[in-house]
C-alpha cells in the first residue's frame, strides 16, 4: 500500500512538473516579459534557458555522489562518529555544488556575483556604510534590482569585506560557497538537537547531492540559509539546556535569526519555522524554552532597535519593496501560473527522495523541522512576493523539507536507501547539464 501511495504521489509531482514546463513555454512565448526562459525555472537566457552540454565538472559531481552513494550502501554513514558524519556531509555538499557550478568553468561560479541585477555592482553607487543604511529607502531606486528587494544587510556585508581588503567578485562568491558547507552542519546540529543521532546519519547523505545545490554556490541566498540555518540550529540547542547555556544559545540565535531579517525578507516567513520549533519544545517542556526564547526576542529586538536607530526601519523597507515589486517583473506574471509552477520549482529542489520520504515520515521530532519549513514555504508562496526565482528565494526553506528524505534510510535494505540517495543526485546532475541557470 505504501509503494502504491509513493508511486501516486511520484506521478502526481511529476504532473505538477509537466504542466508547468508545457503552460510556461506556452506563457512566456505570448508574454516575454515574464523573464522565465526555462519555465518554470529561470533561464540565463529569458529566451530560452535549456542547452545540453558537458563540463568536467559534471564528472566531480558524479564522483562525489557515487561516493555518498557508496558510503549509504556500506552503511558507513550509520557506523561513522556524528562529528565525522557533520563534517562529511558539509564537505560533501560544498564540493558537489561547486564542481556542478564549474560545468561552465570560472562563470558558472562568478556570473551569480557580478550580474547587474545583483549586490556587488552597488558597491560602486552606494555611500558609506552609515549613510548608506539611513538613505536607504529614500534611494532604494538607485540600486540593482535585487537590493531594491532586500534590506541593506548583504551590501554592508560586501563593504566590510571592501574595508578589510577583500573586494571583487571572487571573496563575493566565496561567501556563498564557504554557506554551502555551513549549511548542512547548521541542518544537522538542528536535527540532532531535536530527534537523535540516529536522524543525523539519516539526513547527511541526502543533504550532500540535494538537487537544490545547483542554486546554492551561485546565489547570496545560499549565505541566507546558512545564516537561518545556523539560527534554528542554535535555538533547538538551547531549548533542550538550562540556565546560562539557555540564554547564551537563545542569544546566539537571536543575532543569527535577527540578522537573517535584515538580510532577506522572507527572514519574517522563516519565523514560522522557529515559532514551530519553540512551540513544540514547549509542548514536551524541554528545559530552556523560556530562557532560550526571551534571550533570542530580546536580541532581535535589539537589533531591530539598533538598525532604526542608524536609520533604517524594517517595515518601511518592506513597504518600499512592496512597491518595487509590483512595478516591475511581478506586474506581468499571473498568480494563477506561478501558483502552480512556484509549487513544480520547489519539487524539483527538494527532489524525489523527499517527497516519498513525507510518506514515510512518522517521528514527530524531525516532523517539526519539515512542518515548520513547509508552514514558512506556503506562507511565502500565498504572500504572493514569490512570483517565479523560487529556486533560489525558497532557498531557506528547502533544507527543512528535505529533512523528510530522511525516513526514507531507515530501512536495513541499504541498496533500496542507496538508490534514493543516488535520485537525488542524478536529478541534480541532470538539471545542470540541461539547465543555464541565472545563478
């Protein structure tokens, strides 16, 4: 019966899929201004995204994969320490998306960085640092595309990385790519805090040829997940201690969670994320919920305080780049597509093996982390301030869901856990083989 479920659900996914490649082909020959060109993803090209093509760094891609695949099948993911299995798996990760980026040599890893759409051509516009961020809603007009729908929080990333030396698009790309290994150790530490070590093994593998890596070393929204990441994973280590370890990690939280709002404004969907993590510990009275929340608020507020301070009021922000949005790409692309194809993307992100995984899934531990991340996705996608590009600002959200796979390898037939892992790998590699993505 299961099998059948699984196989329903796959079919049904792979319709989504379909209907929003064939309607958005369709879509963007009658209305070009909708800047798909690979519907429902986007396209370097708005045209026509798709062209076949081989780099060797499908080849390194291949063989990190066969090697997570490999190491599911011997089950030396199970038998590894969990300090061993964190760090493989970020490694992993990093070096997957990386070489599956090289496909199209040094551009593929610094077109995402220095596009004119982007944050680092603002380097060479904006003012200081302090003027930059009090005149930043009266100019938002002045910048790149995507600043005007950003906070200023990753421009005055880029001008502390200026200040100290390290300007150009090359330390720019890095941060995504030094992210892309964050991430999954951020993930994993959440996932351990919250269930055991047992789901740690589980989700490792799957996090390293996770088919959303294609976005991920060429997007600054890399650097957000990671920061998100890091924040959920700092909170779930706090609401399990007590005393000053509470405070201290709910404080760690706070800066990290508080910063991801000034950084992207789906930080503030991503709250329902944590909003379901403190719920649930406080559900199972786990020790550090008061004194991990109060700390996390308080330093979010903080931070929200000092910025207004300086001159920058998140709301007013937010309601710049309401207006920002909806008088550019947005005005042309119709709800009734993207509520479709934006559900099509975020299936081809998190991969097969999560959405047979949310079949299997039945620990209400990891449950909160993948509900959480789902709430905070659906929340995103009816703002309807996620019209097309949800394969990279959906980002945040993908790791979470992702986690479901997981249910997935606890099977003792490694071979069948193997095959899963190596899905999600082929549909990564097949994707960048196919796919000239903007990022």
């Amino acid at each position: 019966m299961r099998t059948l479920i699984v196989a329903v659900l796959g079919l049904g996914a792979v319709g989504v899929i379909a209907l929003s490649v064939v309607w958005g082909r369709r879509y963007q020959e009658d209305l070009p201004q909708i800047f798909l060109g690979a519907a429902p993803l986007v396209g370097r090209s708005f045209r026509d995204g798709w062209d076949w093509r081989f780099g060797w760094g499908l080849v390194g891609a291949a063989v990190v994969a066969a090697a997570d695949i490999a190491a599911v099948a011997t089950g030396l993911w199970a038998r590894a320490r969990l300090r061993w299995v964190v760090a493989a798996s970020s490694i992993g990760a990093g070096v997957f998306a990386t070489t599956l980026a090289l496909t199209d040599g040094v551009d593929g890893v610094l077109y995402g960085a220095t596009h004119r759409t982007e944050y680092l051509v603002n380097l060479r516009t904006a003012p200081p640092a302090a003027e930059f961020v009090r005149t930043f809603v009266e100019r938002i007009d002045d910048y790149s595309v995507h600043q005007r729908g950003h906070p200023p929080g990753f421009v005055l990333v880029l001008k502390a990385l200026d200040f100290v030396g390290l300007d150009g698009a090359w330390p720019a790309a890095m941060l995504s790519v030094v992210a892309t290994v964050a991430l999954p150790a951020g993930v994993l530490v959440a996932v351990g805090a919250t269930a055991d070590g047992g789901w740690v093994r589980r989700v490792a593998p799957l996090l390293v040829v996770a088919p959303y890596a294609l976005w991920m070393v060429t997007s600054a929204d890399a650097v957000y997940t990671a920061v998100g990441a890091w924040g959920v994973a700092a909170l779930a280590l706090g609401l399990r201690s007590r005393g000053g370890r509470a405070i201290a990690a709910g404080a760690v939280a706070g800066l990290l969670l508080g910063g991801l709002l000034f950084l992207t404004y789906g930080g503030i969907t991503f709250v329902l994320l944590t909003l379901t993590v403190v719920a649930a510990a406080a559900w199972r009275r786990q020790p550090g919920v008061l004194d991990t929340a109060g700390a996390a608020v308080s330093i979010v507020g903080a931070l929200t305080l000092t910025f207004a301070a300086a001159g920058f009021w998140w709301f007013a922000g937010a309601a710049a780049t309401r207006v920002e949005y909806w008088e550019g790409t947005a005005q042309f692309r119709t709800g009734t597509y993207f509520g479709v194809s934006n559900i099509a993307v975020a299936l081809i992100a998190v991969g097969p093996a999560t959405w047979a995984g949310l079949t299997r899934l039945r620990d209400r531990r990891v449950g909160v982390l993948v509900v959480g991340g789902a709430l905070a996705l659906l929340a995103a996608h009816v703002s309807q301030y996620s019209r097309g590009e949800v394969e990279r600002i959906w980002l945040l959200f993908y790791p979470w869901i992702a986690v479901a796979g997981g249910a997935l390898l606890v099977s003792p037939n490694r071979r069948w856990a193997a095959c899963w892992v190596g899905a999600q790998a082929v549909l990564a590699i097949v994707m960048q083989a196919a796919l000239v993505s903007k990022w």
